[in-house]
C-alpha cells in the first residue's frame, strides 16, 4: 500500500531523465489532471469573491495550458524560455487585476507547471492545500480592516475670502486623530475654493457632527463624504 501511494507523488513519465517524446496516454493523464485542478481552483476563487464569467474560464483552463506547454518543451533547451514565457501570460488581461486576481493566475500556472513534470500527486496535493486556504481566508474575511469607515475623504467648499489654511483646525482637532488637505482647487469663475482632505475619524459615529460643525464655519456651502481611497487598493 505504501508503495502504492508514494507512485502517486512519482512522475508519470516512465524515465526521470528528460525525454523528447511523450506518450499519448501520459499526455491525456496530465491534461486531465490539469482541467481538474483548474475547476477545483475556480471553484474555491469563486466563494465569497467578486468575479466575471471570462476569468473564472479562464482560470479553469489555464492550468492545463501551462502543463502543455511544459510538457512540449520537455528536453530542450528552451525549457527555461517557455517557463518564463508562461508565467508572462500574467498579462493576458488588458486591464489591471487585483492582487488576488493575479495571486489566483499564479497559483494556477504553479500548479499546471507540476502537472506538466508528470508529479500529478504533488499537483493536487498543492491545489488541495491552497484552494482550502483560500476558502477559510474568505470565509474569516482575513485581511479586513475594520476600521475602513474611519478613514474619509472630505470635501468642503468655501467662499474665496475665507482663510482656509486655520479656519478647520478646531472641527478637526475634536473630531479627527489625522487630517491632510490634499487638493485645493477653485470653482465657480475663482469665486470659490473646493478643498480635499483626507481624514482619520477618532469615533466613525462623529461623522454627522463633524458636517454639522463644518457647515456652520463655512457658510453652509457644499460639504461631501466619502471612503478613503488609497493607491495600494488593487494590489
């Protein structure tokens, strides 16, 4: 039995030297193995995330994309070139993924790459082990912040003769443990000054009377809230 189970871990491919042929039945082996483990992997990419159609597709093919392009290669030099060729395609999508979009797509090639050397039991002990992660990581939401809704942007308009540099400095230091003006730009024919700061909340339940006071300092012109955006968002 226990020799059994470690062939599981062996490759499939009848010599452990490099050869430059492959049988037809090793080569249906893996590339089933490989659709296998991107439907296992998609499935745990689709639990409590966000996604479209076309990358979980993808995602469930790719694995098998990589294990053929490994395994056609096998004994030539240009095994290192197809490698990093491969784990170029990271950029198939022509818009910017999120850091787990494009964590998701090397994990697929990592382990289509396995299945492309023949080890098909290291391959889905890999998928195994990672998809369930991944599953336990969404479903203990592990990563939140669960302070987001102190940190706001805020957006205050004011009338050209009004010193804006001070005229905040007392709403701030009651409501907020962090302020920065970010952005001061005028509207309406110079007549008025738009200002952007970004704040931390010292109590996310102040908000309503950190406008209130806001509204009275300045003159009960346009004030707006919203979450603070950070450039670190998608990665």
């Amino acid at each position: 039995m226990w020799l059994m189970l470690s062939t599981v871990f062996e490759s499939v491919f009848t010599s452990t030297e490099l050869t430059e042929s492959i049988s037809l039945l090793p080569f249906l082996e893996c590339v089933g193995a490989a659709l296998v483990i991107g439907l296992i992997l998609a499935v745990a990419y689709t639990y409590k995330t966000r996604y479209t159609k076309s990358f979980v597709m993808t995602l469930a093919i790719l694995p098998a994309v990589v294990a053929v392009v490994i395994m056609m290669v096998n004994g030539n030099v240009g095994t290192g070139i197809a490698v990093a060729g491969a784990f170029s395609l990271v950029r198939f999508r022509s818009a910017p993924g999120t850091a787990k979009e494009i964590g998701t797509i090397f994990i697929a090639m990592g382990a289509g790459l396995i299945v492309g050397m023949g080890y098909l039991g290291y391959a889905f002990l890999f998928t195994i082990i990672v998809g369930a992660m991944s599953v336990v990581y969404s479903a203990i939401d592990f990563g939140s912040k669960k302070t987001d809704l102190a940190y706001r942007t805020i957006r205050i308009t004011i009338a050209e003769d009004l010193d804006y540099t001070d005229i905040f400095n007392e709403v701030w230091s009651e409501f907020t443990s962090s302020v920065k003006l970010v952005q001061v730009k005028t509207t309406n024919m110079g007549s008025m000054f738009k200002l952007t700061y970004d704040i931390t909340l010292k109590d996310p339940a102040s908000e309503k009377k950190l406008i209130d006071q806001l509204r009275i300092r300045n003159g009960n012109l346009e004030i707006s809230s919203s979450p603070q955006s950070t450039v670190f968002e998608g990665l």
